[in-house]
C-alpha cells in the first residue's frame, strides 16, 4: 500500500474523530424534534423477519410500514382480529410518527373488532364475549395513548381518545380530560373544547366547572353557539340554580344581542 | 481551456454517456410502481392512499438514486482505462483530480435530473389523485353548509401535499450525491467495478448501522473490550447515513426544523467534499 492510500485511511479515522460531535448534536436535535424515535430492536426484528429488518435498518421504515399496512387490510377482509392487531403493532412501531397509523388501528380495535367479539357467533358465553370485547377497546386506547406519547403535539389522537372514553368505557372524566388537553393544542378546531365542557358536565363533583367552561365558549361568540351548547348550558343553569340575572337568556347579560 | 470549463466538458460528457446507457429507463419502473400503487390503493380511505403513495414513492426515490448512484460511479474509472479514454484525457493539461471532479459532477447532474423527474412524476400522480378526492368529497357533500365544505377540502389538501416533502427530496438527492463520492473515493483504491460494487453495497448497510454503533461505542456499557473498539471503528470509518433518513418521518407528517435540516445538508456536503478530496488524493498517485 503507497503512502496516499495509507494517510487517505488515516484521514478518514481523522475526520471520523472531527465530526463525531456535529453527528451527536444532531442526532439530539433530530430526537429533540420526534425524528427517528423507532425502536429497531429484537422484538421488532423478531416480528418483521430478517429482510423487513434489514430494510428498516437501511431507510426503509415507510414503504415497508406501507407494505403492512396492506398485509392489515387484506386480515381485515378475513377479519382476522388478532393477526391485525399484532400487524398494527408492527407498523405503528416502525412509523410512530404517522398519526394516521395510530389512528386507524385504534378506530379498527375499538370499533370494528370490539363490535366483532361482541356478535362472535362461535362463542356462545357472553361474559367471555363481553370480555374479549373489553379486551379489543383496551387494545384500541393504548394504541391511541401510545400515539399520543409520540405525538405529543397532536390534537387529533387526544380527541379520539376522548371518543373512545366517552362512548367506550363511558369514562366522562377521563373522556373531558383527554378532550382538554385536544383543545389546548394550538391548531385544536373549536370542537375539541364545546367536548371537553359536554364531558365535564356529565362528570360527577365538576358540574360547577364544567357550566364555566360552557359559558367561557358561549361568550366568545356565534362560532360555539351551537344548540347543544345553548341547551346544555339552560339545562345547567337550572341544576346549579344559577341567578335569573347572570342566565345566559336574562336581558341584563352584555353579551346579549 | 480553463480548469472550470475543462470540469464542465467532462461532467457533460460524463452526463452524455449515462443517458446512452439508457439509465432512464428505470423510470418506466418507477411509473409502474407510482401509478400502479395509485390505482391498487383505491379500496383505501384517501388518507391511507395518500400515505402508501408517498411511502412507495419516496421509498422508490431513494432505491432508485442510491442504486444510480453506486452503480454509475463505480464503473467509470474502469471503463475509461478499459476504452483508453482516460488515457487521451490525461495526456492533455489536465489535473488529475479535474477529472474526477467533472465526472462526479456529470453523475451529480445524473442524479438530479433522475430525481427531479421521479419528484414531478409523483407530484403529478398526487395532484390527479388529490384532484379526483376533491371532486369526490365535493359530490358527496352536495347541500352542506360552506363551511363544512370546507373543512372537508382542508383535510383532503393536508393529507396530500405538504410542504416538507420538498426538504424530503433534497435530503435524498444529498444522500445518493454522498453515496457517489463514496463510491468513486473506493474505486479509487479498487481494481475492478465488481469490487467496488460490492463493497459500496456493504458501506450502505454498515452506514445505517453507524449511529447504533456510535451510540454503542459512547454509552460506555460494560461489554467485551474487542467489542467497544469494533463499534469505535464502525462510527470513526463510516459515514452515518442514518442521518440522512428524514424522509420516514416527513412522510408521517413531521414538519423538519430549519436548524436539522441545514445541519443534515451541512454533514452532507462536508462528506462529499471530504471523501473527494481523499478520492483525489489517491488518485493522484495511481498507477495507470
């Protein structure tokens, strides 16, 4: 080997030293920016076989979460519950940015496989129907608590979080907590937050807070008065006994026009 | 001639000779696979055909560039001594590191042209589908309020296009740029194209592993001694092209902070200059 080629190796070790701290910081940055946050580890390796584990390690984590995404909607056809939910899995692991991933497993746990369990014709107790429907709508909340640590900036999986609660586990509270935090998001439609106050008030001990909420979106105008609103804040007024004069109906109220 | 117009004859040579080998031909392929995947996907809500069409694509972007890439560099240096072009070049004023620098510039040009008609190709294929959507939604939303319209054309236009995407792309093209530069600093040392081929391939995949071996090497864990220097070696020579990797996440929606994404263009063109410079440094000494 001549002399350039040896210093050529020399230098490359050189200049691996040198930019060993600008690969670091950005390495921190693209973490600090939810870049790369997928775990390639044995248990994904384990799920995805050799070559789908070698393609995620070289770049190629969208296409083939694609690729399994497909593979899930083929499973969905033959409803086969337990492979999807295991697919899901896969694919929200090597895409945990999508919140479209995280959002249609959930939908597809909590709604469609729960709604299967539950009309599972080959299962003829009901407790265990109920049970294994119970199962599918926890499956489909951790997928969106999940998603939601990974996506901590997003509206959309707060508020379908707040859904599953409310309709699945009927858990007001939780449901008008999770719709809170929704609306507290910057780029949150205004729905997230007439939610939020829907919930509080159905939440035992928070009906004060909840008409506070109410009457704080009623104030900011035409945009949140929507009949529900109008009607459930009338409906409140009357259980909290709220005085004639600071109902939102009474002639004395300044926003009145 | 002067040295830059010198660089530029060669690089358009160089440019000339690629598209004659018919290198373009790959896009029929990526056509296939873009419209292909668009018309299969339509059993799917729009926002997951909109999500598999930009997963496929920008995939196919990036398998497409780095296979020109290492494929195109790796075999000029032979096929120049073996057509004795190389020869009637050099034996003109001109540096030897001129030469390399004109056909690293004509695979460059190679790359871009590739990868700007992969972009506007799936571009196209977004827009038609963004276009058929709306006019979808628009039927299907006959009556409602104006605001619900739309609301409804809003979240069809977030799902398609997005601004980040463009970032996205550049990213891809610096990535196969670097691979190239790769490429020509290994034939430099090489005696054959196969050699050069096969180890390219090898550096790719050692590449994407670099940032696990680097955070291996500097976590400091008590493990084997052999073991820790093997990573040490992994992360000080090769470069991490994991870095490079932005698009999975773009894709997902994740919009890059100007500071990484100039960092990452940064880190780009600092290998590229880098690995040249040593592909000219070796060179200069070869036998030919």
């Amino acid at each position: 080997m001549n002399w350039r080629k040896t210093s050529a190796l020399a230098l490359v070790f050189l200049f691996g030293a040198a930019i060993l701290p600008v690969q670091i910081r950005l390495d921190t940055e693209a973490r600090a920016a939810h870049f790369r946050k997928t775990a390639l580890d044995l248990n994904l390796r384990e799920r995805i076989g050799q070559a789908g584990f070698l393609a995620a390690l070289s770049g190629f984590r969208s296409p083939l979460a694609a690729i399994l995404w497909i593979q899930a909607h083929t499973a969905w056809e033959n409803t086969e519950w337990g492979r999807m939910a295991g697919i899901f899995d896969t694919v929200t692991t090597l895409q945990p940015r999508s919140i479209l991933y995280w959002d249609m497993s959930a939908w597809h746990m909590a709604w469609n496989a729960a709604v299967a369990a539950m009309q599972n014709e080959k299962q003829p107790s009901e407790a265990l129907r109920i049970r294994a429907q119970r199962e599918y709508f926890r499956i489909g909340r951790d997928f969106l608590e999940r998603g939601i640590l990974n996506n901590p900036d997003s509206y959309q999986l707060r508020v379908q979080l707040g859904i599953v609660l409310r309709d699945k586990f009927e858990d007001h509270c939780a449901a008008a907590e999770a719709f809170l935090k929704a609306a507290a998001i910057p780029d949150a439609p205004s729905y997230c937050a007439r939610f939020a106050g829907y919930e509080l008030a159905k939440c035992p001990g928070r009906e004060r807070e909840a008409y506070a909420h109410l009457r704080r979106l009623y104030l900011q105008g035409d945009s949140q008065r929507l009949p529900s609103l109008i009607n459930l804040l009338r409906d409140m007024e009357k259980r909290l006994d709220i005085p004639q004069a600071e109902r939102i109906d009474s002639p004395t109220q300044p926003d009145k026009n | 001639m002067k040295l830059p117009g010198v660089t530029l004859a060669i690089a358009r040579n160089t440019f000339t000779e690629l598209v004659r080998q018919k290198v373009f031909y790959f896009l029929l392929i990526f056509a296939l696979l873009v419209i292909g995947n668009s018309a299969f996907m339509a059993k799917f809500s729009f926002q997951e055909q909109f999500q598999m069409l930009k997963d496929i694509s920008l995939g196919a972007m990036s398998v497409f560039g780095s296979i020109i890439a290492i494929l195109a560099t790796a075999n000029f240096l032979p096929k120049d001594m073996e057509d004795r072009t190389i020869y009637t070049i050099l034996a003109k004023p001109v540096p030897r590191f001129i030469y390399l620098l004109g056909k690293l510039c004509g695979i460059f040009s190679l790359l871009a042209v590739s990868i700007l008609l992969m972009s506007a190709l799936f571009l196209a294929v977004l827009w038609i589908r963004e276009g058929t959507v709306l006019a979808e939604t628009r039927a299907q939303l006959q009556g409602a309020t104006p605001e619900e319209i739309a609301a409804a054309v809003r979240e069809v236009t977030n799902a398609t296009f997005n601004i980040n995407l463009i970032p996205g792309i550049v990213v891809i093209f610096l990535k196969s740029a670097l691979l190239a530069s790769l490429t020509l600093f290994l034939s430099t040392f090489a005696t054959s194209s196969i050699f050069t081929i096969l180890m390219a391939t090898a550096l790719y995949f050692i590449g994407h592993l670099q940032s696990t071996a680097r955070e291996y090497w500097l976590a400091g864990v008590d493990v084997q001694w052999w073991s820790r220097l093997l990573a040490a070696l992994v992360s000080l020579l090769f470069p991490d092209l994991q870095a490079f990797n932005l698009t999975d996440d773009i894709i997902a929606g994740a919009a890059v902070p100007l500071a990484l994404f100039a960092g990452t263009v940064g880190l780009g063109l600092l290998y590229i200059l880098v690995y040249f410079s040593l592909s000219a440094l070796v060179f200069s000494g070869r036998e030919l």
